[in-house]
C-alpha cells in the first residue's frame, strides 16, 4: 500500500494532474491556495452584510484564516449553521451577476466547482456571518466599531485556536 501511495505521489505531477498547496493549518482545518484564489473572486461576487468579505480590509489569506477561526469557534452549533433556504438565496444572488447560464457555468468549471460545491462555501461563509453577527452586537453600518468589534472576537480567538502557517519551499 505504502508503495502505491508513493508512486501516485511521483506520478501524479507527471501525468499532468495540479497539485495544491497547503498554505495554513486553522484548528484542524487545512486551507490550500486554491481556496485564497476562490475567496479573491468571491470577495467580488459574495461580500454578504458584514464588513470582512471586503478586499480592502485584508488579503485573502488574511480574511480565510480569520473566517476560519471563527468557524472554530462556532463548532457545530445548529443556530449558526444557514438554512438551506438562505443559502440558496445567496447562491441565486451570485448566479444572477452573470449574464447566461454558460457564463456561470464558465465560473464554476474552470474553478472545479459545482453548484454543491459552492453552496457548502457560501454556506460556510454565512456560518461565520451567523455567529459574528451574534458575537458582536453592533450594526455593520458602524464599520469602524463593528471591525474593532471583531478585531476583539479575533484576537480572542486567536487565544484558543492553534494557526499554522506552512512556510513555501525555498523562501
């Protein structure tokens, strides 16, 4: 078993499959640098009500791993988790800034993605929403004190999840 594994691993490069790269360890939630080049396109298309979607406010490796120690904090509580009807919503919103189907669809495919594939991000996207929202208790439309706000939860946070950044080879 262990020789087949290997194999693939030499192999796979070779028979032109695209490796990702790992880039942070949040908790136990591996994020790859496919996942910072989606949350730049969706920072665009899917800013959702709070203020930290915004790509002015911080890279988007910045804003990936502190939406994922948020999620961290969340777990699995049910009154965080969307539903489904709201992430449908969400999706629907997002479908709607393309001019065709073919359009959307020249989105997702080049990304990998599907409709349930991004669903399950939106739906992790409104999961952080749902418990910031709870978590800070001012509007958004107080930018400054909502971000310091969350700057808090963060720096909280921080306190109890275990962030691992993996350094690229040869820098």
């Amino acid at each position: 078993m262990w020789f087949l594994w290997t194999a693939l691993m030499l192999c796979g490069p070779a028979l032109g499959q695209t490796a990702d790269r790992v880039f942070a360890e949040v908790g136990e939630q591996v994020l790859l640098a496919s996942d910072v080049q989606l949350e730049r396109e969706l920072s665009r298309l899917d800013q959702g009500p709070l203020p930290l979607w915004r790509p002015a406010r911080a890279p988007a490796e910045d804003r990936l791993i502190e939406a994922a120690i948020v999620r961290q904090l969340a777990g699995d509580v049910s009154v965080f988790q969307p539903p489904d009807a709201d992430v449908n919503a969400r999706l629907e919103e997002m479908r709607a800034r393309f001019p065709t189907r073919e359009a959307w669809q020249g989105f997702l495919e080049p990304r990998g993605l599907t409709e349930a594939s991004l669903r399950q991000v939106l739906r992790r996207r409104m999961a952080v929403e749902r418990y910031l929202t709870r978590a800070i208790q001012l509007s958004p439309d107080d930018e400054a004190g909502w971000l310091a706000a969350y700057q808090a939860v963060l720096d909280a946070g921080r306190q109890r999840v275990r962030v691992r950044m993996i350094p690229v080879e040869g820098t």
